[in-house]
C-alpha cells in the first residue's frame, strides 16, 4: 500500500478527484481545501502497488509533477480487517506490477556520489587488498558487501534505459573515479607491505588461489555476471532487499579492482591485465543486463492486462 499527497492548483482539484475517484485501488481519498500557498489544495489517497501505475500515470497526465508536487510514501502496515490475505488455495500468487515511480526513486536515490560513496569503495578495495594477499575469502566477501559501485551501475542502467545522458555520465564517471581511487590506494598499501616485508609467505611463493580466481576471467564469469544483472534488476523492481545482497557478493567488480593494485605492487604485470579485464567485463555485462532487463520488464507489464505499465 502506499500514501499519496498531491499539491493541486484550486481550479484543478475537482476534476482531479472526480479521476482519482474511478481509479480501481484508490481508497482513503480525501481533499484539504487552500491547504497550500498560492491558492492551492493538497488531495491525499491510499492506492494498491498493483493498481499504481494508472493512478501515476493520471497524475502526470494532469501535468501536476510539473506544476505541482507529488510525494509517495510506502506504508509499512494497514490495520484493517477487509485487507486481510484471503485464504491460500494454492502455492504460487500472481506478481504485482513494479510501481516504476518508486523503482526509479531507489535507483536515483543511489545515484548520489558524494565524497563518502568513493571512501567506501576505497575501503572496500583495501579490504578486498588483504583478502588477496592473505587467501581469506571471507575478507573478498566483505569487500564486496561493502562497496557501493552497484549503485552507480544499476544508475547508468537507467540512464540508458531512458535515455538520460546526464545520469549515464555521472555514473560512468563515479566508477572510473571511484574505482581508479580503490586502484591507486591497493596499491600503495601493496607498496607498504611488501617494503616492511610483511607479505605472507604464501602469496610470495605463488600460492594465490584467490588472485588467481579473480585475474583469469573465463566463461564462468560471464555467466555469473549475466545471473547477477538479471537478479539485480528483479530484486529493485520487487523490492527483495536480500537478494540484492546477493548480487553485491556476486559480481568481481572490488575484488578486481584491488587486484590491479596489488598485482602492480608486486610486479605482476600479467595478474593486473587480468583483473582488469575482469572488472570492466563485470561491469559492462552488469550496465547491459541492467538496462536489457528495466526495458524487458517495462515492456512484459506494459502488455499485461490491468497492469498499467509506463514507459
């Protein structure tokens, strides 16, 4: 369920409600008269995430995200007994349609990169660094956790999607700066290990199991970044908060990028075209699935019945 407040022009308000008033899933409709200042009422409802769509699309038609202001507001619990879930008959429920204005919200959401989105990813390289250096998959786990470069890719998606170059430039430059920083400061670290002579003896004999998983792309990492896209793209879409999770620790996008500057610090030069190879294939592949899959989707639920897709 979610709550809506409209800013509506006075002479506006009537027709607005007369609209809101047949559209299927509209509850709760109610007008605050000269609420706002010049001259303007403010229209609050209640509306079903499947019938979402039309009712924004109503909205938008009333040029009133131009000229008024329109807030959405999830609504964590509704106290009421005709809201109950029926009985269950059967083990598989049909999907509700996305309700696209708050998918896109999500993603611009994370589509701010202020200084502490590339401390992050910094930080997350530098974990990533010791993860390489010590064989410890657990620490690659956490790097990957940590990093937020996916939302600057799920953004680019977007931007592609809908044609925004703005919001593809700004992504793509986030992760070149944001991933050239991660780079840089590895392999400083990388520098400073190896002159205190602290590098595990392991990893200088060439026992590096993790490297090597990271810096020798293969067909399994195309797949994987394939899967991780598809997944990333439904869990915004359904708003399935663990499963995105699971694309953040899926994707070699850290991992590699921490490679690169280890793999630098100690001269081997044949490990840094590998990880870097790895983290622009993951890249890419995730941009491509990203902006495929928000395309496919907007397209399938647009031709669903009742369903109200927009483009």
């Amino acid at each position: 369920m979610l709550h809506v407040r409209v800013a509506s022009p006075a002479d506006r308000t009537g027709q607005l409600v007369e609209k809101l008033a047949a559209q299927h899933g509209v509850r709760n409709l109610v007008v605050l008269a000269k609420a706002r200042r010049p001259d303007g009422d403010v229209v609050q409802f209640d509306v079903r995430d499947g019938a979402a769509n039309p009712v924004f699309e109503t909205l938008r038609g009333q040029g009133l995200d131009r000229e008024g202001l329109i807030s959405v507001e999830r609504v964590d619990a509704v106290l009421d007994q005709g809201t109950a879930a029926p009985t269950r008959t059967r083990y598989l429920t049909p999907e509700v349609a996305p309700v696209w204005e708050m998918v896109e919200a999500t993603i611009r959401a994370g589509a701010d990169y202020p200084p502490s989105f590339f401390i992050l990813l910094t930080i997350a390289g530098l974990i990533g660094a010791a993860g390489i250096l010590t064989n410890s998959q657990i620490l690659i786990v956490g790097a990957m956790v940590v990093g937020p470069e996916y939302n600057a890719i799920i953004a680019v998606a977007l931007g592609l999607s809908k044609k925004e170059r703005g919001t593809v430039r700004s992504g793509l430059l986030a992760l070149f700066w944001g991933f050239l920083a991660a780079v840089v400061m590895t392999l400083a670290f990388g520098l400073v290990i190896r002159g205190l002579g602290a590098t595990p003896t392991k990893y200088l004999v060439g026992v590096r199991p993790v490297a090597d998983l990271i810096n020798t792309p293969n067909l399994f990492s195309v797949v994987v970044a394939v899967l991780a896209g598809i997944v990333g793209v439904v869990s915004l879409t359904e708003f399935r908060a663990n499963a995105l999770i699971g694309v953040f620790i899926s994707v070699t996008t850290i991992p590699a990028a921490a490679s690169i500057g280890v793999s630098v610090a100690y001269g081997s030069w044949h490990e840094a075209r590998g990880s870097l190879f790895q983290l622009l294939l993951n890249v890419v592949i995730l941009i491509a699935v990203g902006a495929a899959g928000l395309r496919a989707q907007r397209a399938i639920w647009r031709r669903a019945p009742g369903s109200g897709g927009v483009t």
